[in-house]
C-alpha cells in the first residue's frame, strides 16, 4: 500500500484548529477569564421560525407510512433545484436548466470536490490569502499552484495570471479580505478563461452580505461565463445553516463538465437529507425571507461595529461594508500570530491570524461579525483599553 504524499507537502494543523488548541490551552490556564470570540466565520444567531417549521414537518412526514421518502435523487430534488433557479437567477437575467443545479451539503464539501473533475496535471491559479481549503485541496492531488498576491496596494484585488492557468479559485466577497469586484473587473476574470481555456471555481457565499450598488451578485451576470464558470453557494453564512448543511453548484453544460459531475455525485454522494432540503425551500418563502433578512441586517450592523470601533483605535482595517469579514493590519510592525496572541493574554480576545490564509496574509488578522454583538462591543472596549 502506497499512501498518497503530496498531504505531506500540507500545513501540520489545520488553520482553524491551532486557533482552537491555543484557546483550550489559555483558557485551561486561566479559567476565570472569558473568551470573547470574534474569529471563526460560525454564525450565532438562531434560525428563523418559518425554517425551523419546515424542518419539523419534514420529519414528521418521515414518521408516517404514507409520506415517508428514502435516498433522494443524488442531484437533489427537483422542486428546491427549481426554486433556486426561480428565486436566485431568473431576476437577474440568468438563464439555467434544472439539471445544472445540484444541491450538495454546504460549500466547503464541493469546493474540495470539483478537483476530481480535472487532471493533477492542471495549473492552479488562486488568490492569496485564501480560504485554506482551495490551496489544501490542489496540494492533496498535487497540482501544480500559483498565487495571486492581493494586498493593500493592489486593492486585494489581483493582477491576472502571467501564465496560462488552467483552474482559477476565486471568492468574492472575498473571504478573509472582505472585498469585492465590480462588474468590470470580474468580467477581466471571464475573458481570461475563455481566451486560454480556463474553469473559474467562484464562491459565491458571502453575496447575501453585499450592499455597495454595482457588485455582482452571480458570476452568470458576466457574458460568456457559463462558458467557464462553475458557481458554489452556500446557505450556512445567509441562513444560518452551519448545522442543518446544504447548499448548491451550478456547473452549466456549456463548460463541458455537467455531465461528469452529475457521474461523480451519483458514484459518491448518495443526496442531501429532505429534512434539510424542506430547510433550504423555506428559505423562498415570504416568512423565511423576512427571517433571514433580519438575521443578516444584525450581522452586517455587527460588521460595521467593529470596522468603526477599530478604526477609531487607529487600526488599519479593510472589508466590513460587502462582507461579514473585517480585514484587520496587525500594530507595531507585528506578524499575525503575534497580534493574535496579545489580543488573546491582554484582552481575551479571539481572531483569526491573516499568515493562515497565506503569506500574504502575514501581518494581519481577521475579525468576524458572526460574534454576538455584545461581545464585540465587550472586546472592542476591551482593546481601547490596551492601546
């Protein structure tokens, strides 16, 4: 049995995971001290009536002879595949068939899995910093990376690649940076993959955040960009379904891939649960509109609490406005680890260091607004205090 070595060329810890390790480590030190956590992107705030309804009625149907359901079609059911398309592209113009609509557990699950779809022999263009799991997934089926710097002279957002690349991750709005891109600059993206022959794997979880006019919220709003775009929603950072998991890909036939992915989720996923299914259709419905919208209306207020807070202090701070994510400079010239760890003795405060999305992301961290408001009102003033 030979084990696959390109995981030895990955980082020991999982990001997320030394951030945890550190915060057992201080807080089994310090017990009488409260942790204040404003770094990993879980969302805090409860789900609203109208899903936690749905998904009481799908699992009392299940209780019962009559409408009890087994396995799912592997692609989901066709009503919430439907209603995705009715609901999240028809207003904005976007043209999709219900066959390249699947529903999946959540982002993270098929933002890993679409690298099946492709060669180990493809370059692989992502930006840095990034959301770890892109660069963990090309380096687990050594593929051949380069990074795309995005830093505060470039607007994070970056130069296109001087060499041809043949998959190309990009995330907006972006997480950890929390920017966005126009119109114009997306559509920069969408002709450089129809000019080399490019796939452009776009997540989309973070749109329910947007709120500046002009940011496009679909990358299907760019001409051409069925051609080469495969998109990745999720409904954990907009509904709150960190738990419940669900969320959905859209791989339009005109990228030549629909009919792999559907091969390879019918080999190797057997279906998204139907109670969680029944969750995500009553995302569409008026009362779970109005639900959702008041969650994300508190997320947002939290996102520009902290961003003025900080900036008030003096800190250098980007993202906030599109994005539930505050992109924070580290003071005194200090790496992110080490900010990380005076937030955490002197303040009891919890980020996430900007190094763990890449080297890029040295010298900065992450604040995010899925914090309860009133802790980030607590270790706002608890960082006053410290400067």
């Amino acid at each position: 049995m030979n084990k696959n070595t390109h995981y030895q060329n990955l980082q020991p810890n999982y990001l997320f995971k030394e951030i945890t390790d550190r915060a057992v480590a201080y807080t089994e030190a310090h017990p009488e001290h409260k942790l204040l956590r404003m770094g990993v992107g879980d969302v805090t705030r409860p789900l609203p009536p109208a899903i936690i309804q749905a998904m009481q009625k799908a699992v009392a149907e299940l209780g019962q002879a009559e409408t009890f359901r087994g396995y799912c079609l592997e692609e989901g059911y066709e009503w919430l595949r439907q209603a995705i398309i009715d609901n999240e592209y028809t207003p904005k113009g976007i043209d999709l068939d219900i066959h390249e609509v699947f529903i999946g557990e959540g982002a993270g699950s098929d933002l890993g899995n679409l690298s099946e779809l492709f060669s180990s022999d493809n370059k692989v263009a992502i930006l840095e910093p990034t959301y770890p799991a892109y660069a963990d997934a090309s380096i687990m089926a050594g593929r051949p990376i380069t990074y795309l710097p995005c830093h505060a002279e470039n607007g994070f957002v970056p130069e296109l690649p001087k060499q041809k690349a043949d998959i190309i991750y990009l995330c907006f709005p972006n997480n950890p940076t929390g920017t966005v891109l126009t119109y114009a600059q997306l559509k920069e993206w969408v002709d450089y993959a129809r000019r080399n022959g490019s796939i452009i794997i776009y997540d989309a979880a973070y749109v329910a955040y947007i709120s500046q006019p002009g940011i496009p919220h679909s990358i299907y709003e760019i001409e051409g960009a069925k051609e080469v775009a495969i998109e990745v929603k999720s409904y954990s950072k907009s509904a709150g379904f960190t738990s419940v998991r669900c969320g959905y890909t859209v791989v339009p036939k005109e990228t030549g891939l629909q009919a792999m992915w559907l091969r390879r989720q019918c080999t190797k996923y057997n279906g998204t649960s139907y109670i969680a299914q029944r969750a995500a259709l009553a995302t569409y419905t008026p009362e779970g509109q109005a639900g959702i919208h008041a969650n994300l209306d508190v997320y947002k207020a939290t996102a520009l609490l902290i961003k003025n807070g900080l900036q008030t202090m003096g800190y250098e701070v980007y993202g906030g406005d599109n994005a539930p994510y505050i992109w924070c400079r580290s003071p005194h010239g200090w790496d992110s680890w080490s900010f990380f760890d005076h937030l955490l003795r002197q303040c009891q405060v919890l980020c996430t260091p900007g190094v763990g999305f890449g080297p890029s992301g040295e010298g900065y961290v992450r604040f995010s607004a899925f914090s309860k408001s009133e802790d980030c009102i607590e270790a706002l003033q608890r960082m006053k205090e410290q400067i």
